[in-house]
C-alpha cells in the first residue's frame, strides 16, 4: 500500500509541475498573434482561410470576399513563412473553425531560391510563427522547424519560457488576463498600407521547371493530404512581388504540380500578373509587397474566380451575418479615416472631420490666434468661437464645448475622461494618458466613435502652413484601454 501511495504522490507532482510549466509559459506567452481573428471568431462562421507569409498579411482583403461572395475568411499568416510553417497553419485553422476553402500563397515554396536567403527565412520565422496555442500543432511546429530548415536551432529557442523569461519583470493584471481567443481583428488579418514606392518590372521568362527545396515539396504533399482528409477545397495562389528568375522555373514546376493533383492555381507573378493590370509604379508598397491599391487588384480577381466556383454562398446562412457587416463598414471606416490622416491642408481636413458625426476632435490652440481655416471651419459646421484662444473641444458635429479642462466621453468603445493641462506642459490626456505630442501651440487629437479609438494627434505650423500627423500605433493605444 506505501508503495501505491509513493507512486500516486510522484504522479501528482510531476502533473502539478506539469500545469504550473505550462501556466507560466502560457502567461509569458508572446502577447501579439497574427491568427486573432481565427482563434476569436466563433467556431463555424470561417468559410474561407487565406495562408502564408506577409505577401498574404498586405496582398488579400479578406472583408471584400464577405462583401462580393458571401464568404467569411480571414489571413493566417506570419512574416517569411516557409511550407512547412503553413502545414501547421492550416491543421491549426482546422482545429479551431471548419472553413470549406483554404487558399495557399506558395511564396513559402520559393524558399532558398527568393531575395530572402534561407537563413533569414528561419530567423524571422523562428521571431514571428510560435504565436500559436500551445498545444500539439505547437509542438509539431517546434520539432518541425528544428530539423528541417538551414538555420538550425535547438528546441528551447522556440519554447516560450527561454524565449520570454525575463517577462516577468513587467507582470500586471492584464497579462493574467491575456487571452488571444478575445481579440477580434476585424480586418481579418490584413494589413493596410497606402505607402506606394515605384518599382521595376520583372522581365523574367523562362519554360523551365526548378524543384522546389526538399522540405518545401514534403510539407506541400503533407497541406494536400491534410486538405482532402478534411474534405476541404485547397486553391493555390502567388501574390504578386518582385520576383527573380528561379523563381520563374519554380513557378512553372508549381503550375504541373497544381495541374496533376488537380487544384486551381491563381498565380500572378509572371505572365499571369497582366490580367491584374497592375501598375508598378503605384501598387507596391516596396519589392516584396502590395499596397491597398494591389491588394485590391488581387482580391478582387479571385473574387471573381470565386463566384464562378462556388455561386451558392449566402450572408444569411451565416451565424455571424451581423457582425461581419459591422467588420465590412469599419474597413471601408478605416479607408476614409486613412485619407483623412493623409490631407495636408488646414482647413480640408477640419472640413471633413467637422461634417462627420462620426468623429471627435479634442483641439487646444494655445494662447495664439486663432487660424483662419480653424474659424472658418468652425463657421460652416455652426460652431462658435466663444473662449476658443485657448481651448475648442468639439464633442460632435451639432454641439461643442469651450473653454472646458476636463470632460467625460465614450474612449473605446467604454466611458473614459478626457482632460487638459496648461501652463508649461499643455497636454491632451486619454484616460489620464497622455496623447501623442507633437510641438506646436496648435494641436488636435481626432477620434473615430465607430472604430472607437483615437486615430491620430495633428498639429499645425501657421508660420509654414505645414499640418503635422502623428498616427497611433496598437502599442500607444493598449496604454488607454
């Protein structure tokens, strides 16, 4: 019986040693993951999964295929993910929704032959693909990438406890509180960009076939397998980049590859990038990838393909119908925001946030004259001037308030306080939080209501007539929240 009792207790420890390892790697965990949108979604409302490296993160739009097909994707991507990474992607988006379709950037498969070498593939890789649950996938992923890629690691340079040890230094509430599963991205995984940097066309022609690297071709037959096993549409795709001439030949040994096991190939590098008519000059935002204007060249041809494929998808037979309309309105929010946050002139863009309801611009003008477009903007939207050489918070686009230092208002998407400090530090605070500063005795910070965050702080020079912005990035908001 003693002996029972001694082993009884030594399997309770080593499982009590188990789930306090496991709880601490869980509470050191990287706090940002590319797959949000995946883990967040309720299980059954993604039809459609998009998978790959950050080709896929700015070439595909996920919120036009819900507008144009009916169809609910998301991107599950990470940067510089090679074949073997998207194997566990997908048996990952497979674990945790039922999507009917998965669409595969092959960039991963150009792996030692692209204008990344190989071992920089595996250091980004290594930084930026572990941002998975920690669960079998995980482990898989890890002992995957241990052996297969050139720049070889051992198995405690993936395990979130060497990585994130020194963590703990920074521990609060809210990382006892993380939980990746509550982070909805209702951009689905894109990442907008209206950067645009001219570049050369590719000039590269080539009947050649180049095989892939070994592993690359093993984890494509392994995506295939794991594709018909689930009984899910696989469709192949390359996102228009800056390709090379092995990649030509890689490409076209890809095309016999998709021909023979029988699944589409949307490929838009090489000869088949003129369908897009992209424009090389307007459309990228550097060599590796697309701007918001590719993106939506891309997106919308295979939407188009989409439709002729699978005509029968309805919004309404989704359980999520409501809120992916809510998500489609904040992207075309966050296009219109975005253009706003580009215009140079004054009095423009106090126009147009002024006539929108929808924003919110808490302005001081500090102990300086008030500018001409600020009074006659104010003039059109039906605001006084009243006590405005020092202070004009705008609430909404039919009442104002003047002279004020503090008030409450909605802050993300909750009550929160905004407040403002003069004399030597003249401030704008969120939530106690100071705004991003710029210098200037003229400075503003614009919140949207519908996306329920603050966009950006401007200033503006009325000497040069020079309007600043500063954007806020996800880490300056997560202060206010």
């Amino acid at each position: 019986m003693e002996k029972y009792k001694k082993i009884i207790g030594s399997l309770l420890f080593a499982v009590i040693t188990l789930a306090m390892l496991y709880g601490t790697a869980n509470l050191l965990r990287d706090r940002e993951t590319t797959l949000a949108d995946l883990y967040s979604e309720e299980k059954g409302s993604i039809d459609m999964v998009i998978v790959g490296s950050s080709h896929v993160n700015n070439g595909i739009i996920p919120n036009i295929f819900w507008e144009e097909n009916g169809i609910s994707a998301t991107n599950a991507y990470s940067w510089a993910q090679p074949t073997w990474t998207a194997y566990y992607y997908i048996r990952e988006a497979l674990r945790v929704q039922d999507p009917d379709i998965v669409i595969l950037d092959l960039y991963g498969m150009t792996y030692g032959n692209s204008y990344i070498m190989p071992e920089e593939i595996d250091r980004i890789n290594y930084e930026n693909s572990f941002n998975i649950d920690m669960n079998l996938n995980f482990l898989g992923l890890i002992h995957t990438s241990e052996k297969v890629g050139l720049d070889l690691r051992s198995y405690e340079d993936f395990l979130n406890l060497p990585r994130y040890h020194t963590r703990w230094k920074d521990l609060d509430l809210k990382m006892l509180t993380y939980d990746p599963h509550n982070d909805r991205d209702f951009l689905k995984g894109y990442g907008l960009s209206y950067q645009a940097a001219a570049q050369q066309q590719p000039d590269y022609q080539s009947d050649e076939r180049m095989v892939p690297y070994e592993f690359c071709v093993e984890y494509l037959d392994k995506i295939v397998a794991l594709c018909e096993k689930k009984d899910v549409d696989l469709i192949f795709t390359m996102i228009p980049y800056l390709y090379n001439e092995a990649e030509v030949k890689i490409d076209n040994w890809l095309e016999d590859y998709a021909r023979q096991h029988e699944i589409p190939y949307l490929s838009y590098i090489g000869e088949e990038a003129q369908e897009l008519d992209l424009d090389y000059q307007t459309d990228f935002r550097d060599n590796g990838h697309l701007n918001l204007y590719g993106a939506q060249k891309v997106t919308m041809n295979l939407s188009a393909f989409l439709k002729e494929r699978y005509p029968d998808y309805r919004k309404e037979d989704n359980p999520c119908a409501a809120l992916l309309d809510e998500d489609y309105l904040k992207y075309q929010r966050v296009l219109q925001a975005n253009k706003i946050m580009a215009e140079s002139d004054l009095g423009q863009y106090l126009d147009q946030v002024l006539a929108d309801s929808g924003y919110t611009l808490y302005l001081i003008n500090d102990g300086s004259a008030l500018t001409d477009q600020l009074a006659q903007a104010l003039e059109r939207a039906g605001i006084g001037q009243e006590d405005c050489t020092r202070l004009c918070a705008r609430l909404n686009a039919s009442s104002s308030t003047f002279g004020q230092t503090s008030m409450e208002a909605e802050l993300f998407d909750r009550a929160g306080s905004v407040q403002f400090t003069f004399g030597d530090n003249v401030q704008i605070l969120l939530n106690d939080y100071p705004a991003i500063s710029i210098d200037s005795n003229f400075k503003a910070v614009l919140y949207d209501a519908i996306l329920g965050r603050p966009l950006e702080t401007i200033a503006y020079d009325e000497s040069s007539g020079t309007l600043s912005h500063k954007e806020f990035s996800t880490d300056i908001i997560g202060l206010f929240q």
